[in-house]
C-alpha cells in the first residue's frame, strides 16, 4: 500500500481480451509447477449493483501438505471489520472522513452454509472480534488427505473509499472472500482488520472466479479473463488466476484501457473515460514491470491491471491488480504510487512476508525499488536521490517534532502493525525509515551486490513467503558483508539517521 506520507509533513474501454489469449503459455506452464503444491479457491459472485450486495459461492479444495493432523481450518472473513459494532476497524480516525466522504456506513459478511465433503457443518465465529469463520472438520485431516470446504456467503458492500466498498461510480473488492488463516507453529494468524499497514498474511493459492454484474460494468481482477457469457440479463466473466496469495476486483462503469504488452505480458491501465494521461501511465507501467522483470525477476503472470478507482490512501497491491486512488493530487505523487504498487508484484506478491509483524520489508523494498527505477528511467522528474533526500528530511522533521513534545519517540521497525500509536508512527517507522535503511545498506554492500542478493531473493523464495531472519540472513550470504549490526540498529530503532554517513 502507499501512504499519503508527503502530506502528513505539511500538516504538522478498450477490451483487452485479445492480448490475453495470445500470450503468456510458457509462463503458464511455470506456474503450473506451483501450482500443483497449492489450494484452490472456486468462487461464484454475483452482485446487485441496485442495492450493492453480492451473494457468493466458494468452493475451497484443500490438501493437507503438512505433517501434523489437521482438526480445524479457520479462514479470515475480513468484511465483516466493517460491520456495525466491530471493535477493530480497517480505519482510523484520522482517515475516516477520506473513506467515508458521505458518512459512515457499514458492510459485512454473512455466512449462510458451510459444507465440509458435502456434509453440513458448523458455523463458527472466532477470534478477537468474531471476524474469523472456524471449521470444524468431522474427522482428521492427514497429510495427503484431501477435503473441499464450500461455503454460501452473502456480501454487503459499505459505502466508502476502502479497499471492500463501492463509491460512485466504483466498487473496490479486496479482500472480500473467505480465505484460509496461515497457520504457523501449530497456530493459526488470527491478526484482526486493523487500520494500520496491511495487516494481511496469506499463501499462494490457485483461483478461479466467476462475477456477474450488470453489462455496463466493466471487471478487473487478478489472474486471466477466460470466458464471458450473458446470464439473465447480466454479464458473467470467468477469471483464473495460478499460484496467487490474494484474489481482487475492482467494478465500474466508467474506465477507458490502455494497453502496454511484450510477448510475455499485458500491463492494462484503466483510467476514466476522460483522462487524458491514459497511455502515458500504462507506458510508465510498462516500463516499470520490464524494470522490476530485469533486476529481479521476471513478472510470471501474463496481466498486471492497474486500475483507478476511490481509495482512501494512495493506492493498493494485490497479485495482478493494483488499486490506484483517484484522488492523487499531482502527476509526480501519481507516478510514484504506481512504480510503488507495481514494485509489491515482487515484495509481497512473489515473496510474501507476513505484513503483520513484518511490513518492513516489503514496504521499505516497495519504496526502494521505486528509487531505483527512477534511477534508471528518466522524464518523470523524479530521481533516487530526491527520494532518499525527501524521506532523510521528513524522517529527521518528525524525530525532532515527536521527540520535543513527547519523549517517548518509538523508532522501531519491528513491531506488529497495531503497536504503532497510529498510522503516522506506522508511516514513518515502516515507508520513509524502510527507503533509508536499503539506501543505507546499499552503501555497505554497493549496488549490485544489494540488487543481486535481492533478486536471488525473489528468485529462491518466489511463491512462498519469508520473515525478517529468512531475509536478513539472505542478504548477508548473498553480499558477503556481516550486516547483523546494521539491520539490528535500524529494526530496533538506534540507528541515528541523516548523521551516519
Ligand atoms: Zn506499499
């Protein structure tokens, strides 16, 4: 996610359809070695544009791959943050006016019926605010066993800029289906919707998902668009989507494509109709993913849409579909949170990090690459140095302002999204204090090697997820340099920066 961070400092149709089909086959058969080691979620929507509810359908086919017996699943039932009386909301106080700019509303999940292998089960709520769905298996999964977990869930959308909502002329759907906990330890993640970061944690799964809306409505998604047909009245998309960790959509009624692609993928930007900077955001897109494909790792699926929409920050990464907010106020902030977006295709899409506990890095990584690359490209007018300069600034600004009217400074990178006082603290500690760690330990390791150790990173780790030993502990073998100290000072909050060097 992008922060509207630079602000905080002064407050102190085209069819794309034919692209789609004529690319991407051998990734397809790369993602499809993924792809036999995961879960599969089916899902059906279909919504009522009139009164903004959907009724679902999912089937999750499950296989337990690990050792121990598996008793329970629990998955996450993130709308249900938004319903009235939640106790842990996805927004704070500071941006509940931004995500609400017709007042408050609420939205929810409802589960109607849960069947484990066609046997009906259960329903129960667990978890600090009711907001997980626990299954109960009727007998002991073991290792190799197969079940499938259906589910009727019916959704009702809030009206507001979130990433679950619908506002004019858009609805957002992220993070809207039940979507299995990961359970660590013996112990499922039961992190609650907090305001803070993304506080989000998944594996990569396969997906194939089917939503019917009304035929002036265009769809974005993550994964491939394979089938359209008509069904009473409505239009009905089919969308498959291999070896993803999250599923997203976002529906409207007013959105003009361009269209940027090589051989290997389709880089969709959907703007409104009257934009005029359509093609120059998808050639920026473009340009980005190529970027990232060559210093990383080369992008898998075969389309990334990065799509406008009301959002309430500055914009949203999910596998294959970015959320954009239509509310940027100039074009250097735009390009920024689209490099920024496009760079968590890589640091929280293909390597996964529990951005609960450990947003550090695919934050600080998302903010750092997006330097690099306007390194490397130029016409934007924008530049890495102007990046780190800006970040040493507004860090340094807020240190002496925090540390002159309260002596508890936190300037931890550690800590679990919601032991940051509020999304400022969060901002600061996690984004601008992220971009200065990597450009601090570039000038330990140089350039290349930082850049190589990363892309092995993406490289031995693509598709599952990692935590901050797994990475510190990478960076050092790859770049040979005992960097324990330095992520040591930076993540426990002593190292004094815009003095080090
Ligand atoms: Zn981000």
């Amino acid at each position: 996610m992008k922060r509207f961070w630079q602000k905080f400092v002064c407050v102190s149709v085209v069819l794309v359809l034919g692209c789609m089909f004529f690319v991407g086959c051998s990734n397809e058969r790369y993602l499809k070695k993924f792809a036999k080691k995961q879960n599969t979620y089916n899902i059906d929507l279909v919504l009522d544009t009139d009164v903004m509810t959907a009724s679902g359908y999912e089937k999750f086919e499950y296989e337990n791959r690990t050792d121990s017996g598996v008793e329970t699943l629990v998955f996450h039932l993130y709308p249900r943050a938004f319903r009235e009386g939640a106790s842990v909301k996805p927004y704070s106080n500071l941006s509940e006016a931004r995500c609400f700019p017709n007042g408050v509303d609420y939205g929810d999940i409802s589960i109607n019926e849960v069947k484990v292998n066609g046997k009906k089960s259960q329903i129960n709520f667990v978890g600090e605010d009711d907001d997980k769905l626990e299954v109960v298996l009727q007998e002991t999964c073991f290792h190799g066993d197969e079940i499938d977990v259906e589910i009727w869930f019916d959704l009702e959308l809030p009206n507001c800029t979130h990433r679950f909502g619908y506002f004019e002329n858009n609805i957002n759907l992220g993070n809207f289906y039940p979507i299995l906990a990961v359970k660590e330890n013996g112990e499922y993640d039961m992190t609650p919707y907090y305001a803070n970061g993304d506080p989000f944690y998944s594996e990569c799964a396969n997906y194939n998902v089917s939503v019917t809306v009304p035929e002036s409505f265009s769809v974005f998604s993550s994964g491939n668009e394979t089938k359209r047909e008509e069904v009473n009245g409505k239009v009905k998309t089919r969308f498959s989507a291999l070896s993803v960790r999250d599923f997203a959509l976002v529906i409207g009624g007013n959105f003009e494509v361009k269209t940027a692609s090589n051989k290997k993928y389709n880089v969709n930007y959907a703007g409104y109709k009257e934009d005029k900077d359509l093609e120059g955001n998808a050639k920026l897109a473009f340009k980005a993913v190529e970027f990232f494909s060559e210093v990383f790792k080369e992008y898998p699926y075969q389309n990334l849409n990065i799509v406008k929409t009301p959002f309430v920050h500055g914009g949203m990464e999910y596998p294959g579909l970015v959320m954009i907010s239509d509310t940027l106020s100039t074009e250097e902030e735009k390009h920024k949170v689209i490099v920024h977006e496009i760079a968590h295709e890589w640091w929280y899409g293909l390597v996964g990090v529990n951005e609960t506990k450990d947003a550090w890095i695919d934050e600080g990584l998302a903010e750092f690459s997006t330097a690099l690359f306007f390194d490397s490209v130029s016409g934007y007018g924008i530049s890495y140095n102007q990046m780190v300069n800006d970040a040493i600034t507004s860090y340094t600004l807020y240190v002496d302002v925090i540390s002159s009217i309260d002596r508890s400074l936190n300037t931890k990178m550690n800590l679990r999204v919601n032991e940051y006082l509020n999304e400022y603290e969060y901002t600061y500690m996690i984004y601008i204090k992220g971009i200065l760690l990597f450009d601090d330990l570039m000038k330990i390791t140089g350039k290349e090697k930082l850049t190589k150790a990363l892309s092995k990173i993406c490289k031995d780790y693509a598709f599952s997820n990692i935590d901050t030993d797994i990475f510190t502990e990478s960076i050092k073998r790859s770049t040979k340099k005992d960097t324990d100290a330095f992520f040591t000072s930076y993540l426990e909050g002593d190292a004094i920066i815009g003095k080090v060097h």
